[in-house]
C-alpha cells in the first residue's frame, strides 16, 4: 500500500518509486505533445514555505495550474505558524480548505507532525533532512540520459545534506551505485545510511576523496556547499570544501558521456566551474524542468488516491 504522505523516499518500494517516475514521464511526453491535462480540477493545494524558494515554488505552481487545480501559497510570514500556533491545529484547519499540502521547511518534525494530523496527503518539499521531490525529479532526468538505472553509477561530490540523504534512499530503492565523498564532519545522517545499505542490490559507499567517486561515474552530482541557514558557516565550508570542486579534470575521470546533476542554484567558481556548468547546461536545465513534471505525477497521485 502506498503511503498517504510523502515525507521520505525510505516510505515506498521501489516499484512504486519507479512508477512516479515513469508516470511523470508520460506526463511529460503528453504535454510536449500538446495535451491539456485537467485531472485535478477543482481540487486545490496550500503551499506552507518557511525557507524561500525559486525553482520548487513555480515548478509545483505550474504543476499543479497545469492540471487544471488551484494553489493558495503562504509563506511563514503569512501564517499563524510565525505566532506559534500548533502544527497540530495548523494540519487540522488547513485539511479543511485544501485538497493536498506542500511543505517546505527546516525541521523534518514539522513536516512529520503535519502529516499525523491532517487528513489531506503532505508532500515534503524540502526540510533540512530531506529532498525527496527533488532527488525524484533526479532520477526521472537520470532515466531519461542514461536509460536503465539499476545499471548505472551514480557519485555525490560535496556535502552530506538532505540531497545526500534523499539520494541515499533512492539507491537503496532503485538499485543503483551510489559513492559519496564528502568531508570528514559533513557526512550524511549515519541512520539514514544504514538503513539504505541494509536494503541496496548494489553498494552505498561512503569515502573522502572526490577522485575516488568519480572514478567510472555515469553521473556526478553536486550542490552548494553553504545551503539556506548556514550562511554563518559559508566562510569556514568554502575552506573545507575547496578541494571537492568538480572541474574538469576530475569529470575526466568519470565514465565516457557522463552528466553532471546539480539541483540548483549553483555556485559556479566554488562546488562547479564555470565551464563545466556551461558544457552540461543542457542536462542541468531538463533537470530544472523535470521538477514540474515530476511534482505533476505527486500532485496526481496523492490528491486523487
């Protein structure tokens, strides 16, 4: 049975991971080819983000106009979130207006409270310990390059962060390679980890040199090094992290006709080089449109099951 919310990859099977992938495929496919997809008339979505946002805002607004629904966006400033109301009454009033929630926040108890108490499906659209929308929206760019994804090699160069963690989940279900290599201090959540490697078909490998992950790489992903809420910290990370930059000699290790992932915005001159950026724009803006492609395939799933 499929879980009612989504608040971590770790909660599905792998088939049904693999179905909203190759749902969101078809949607797109669909849409490309001109069809007006109307299936969530009439069926609304409140969208609660405490962090700001660019790219997962207008992809799940567009998502969700684009199959005929409405949105209501409240920013934290706009609720009574900021005045310390209980999540608990928040997730009970905000079921009884809308069809579906769409959080974006810090603490991943938030999104987990939510969810215990509303009876409309919460989507996690991003918390400080996952990213599971985006690393989907991944992985549907990742099918799309490089076909089946059982076969491929996958690396993270750079911080253990929610992306880390999500892609971690996501070898664990899909059968992927995955080899991070992050600093020593920045690895990602140790449960998280030994949970994924208890169930992965082929290894999750942790290490500290970025060489190592991108040897014979089918993809290499990388992400900031400071994200929202650690400004305080850009300076002493831009130290520690300088030498996991992926430039062009280290993409020459990788596997011939490999892509690089990066889920946006980047920091060109720090995790990724300017050219590097360049030469894989293709690759890296798809994956920036995926995410509403994907984000329709939650939105009809969760909202009309």
């Amino acid at each position: 049975m499929t879980p009612r919310h989504l608040l971590a990859l770790e909660d599905f099977s792998g088939d049904q991971l693999r179905a909203l992938v190759d749902r969101a495929l078809v949607l797109k496919q669909e849409s490309k080819a001109g069809a007006r997809h109307q299936q969530l008339s009439g069926k609304i979505i409140g969208m609660i983000f405490e962090k700001p946002s660019t790219r997962t805002r207008a992809s799940f607004e567009a998502a969700m106009y684009g199959l005929g629904g409405q949105v209501m966006f409240l920013s934290a400033r706009d609720t009574q979130l900021a005045r310390s109301e209980p999540l608990k009454d928040t997730a009970r009033v905000m079921s009884r207006y809308v069809d579906g929630l769409v959080v974006r926040t810090f603490g991943q108890s938030v999104v987990e409270e939510l969810a215990a108490y509303a009876t409309a499906p919460v989507i996690n659209a991003l918390t400080d310990l996952h990213h599971p929308c985006q690393v989907l929206s991944d992985v549907m760019t990742m099918l799309e390059k490089k076909g089946d994804i059982a076969a491929l090699n996958v690396a993270w160069i750079g911080d253990g962060n929610n992306m880390a963690n999500s892609w971690i989940q996501a070898a664990g279900k899909l059968g992927f390679s995955l080899t991070l290599a992050c600093p020593e201090g920045y690895e990602p959540d140790a449960a998280i980890l030994a949970r994924s490697r208890a169930q992965a078909a082929r290894p999750i490998t942790l290490l500290r040199e970025p060489a190592q992950a991108a040897q014979k790489a089918d993809v290499v992903n990388v992400d900031v090094w400071a994200s929202m809420g650690q400004e305080e910290e850009r300076e002493e990370r831009s130290g520690v992290f300088s030498a996991y930059q992926l430039d062009e000699k280290l993409m020459a290790l990788a596997a011939p006709g490999a892509i690089v992932m990066h889920c946006l915005p980047a920091h060109c001159g720090e995790e990724i080089t300017e050219a590097l950026f360049e030469a894989q724009a293709e690759t890296l803006f798809d994956q920036a449109e995926n995410k509403m492609h994907m984000h329709k395939a939650l939105l009809e799933h969760f909202l009309l099951a």
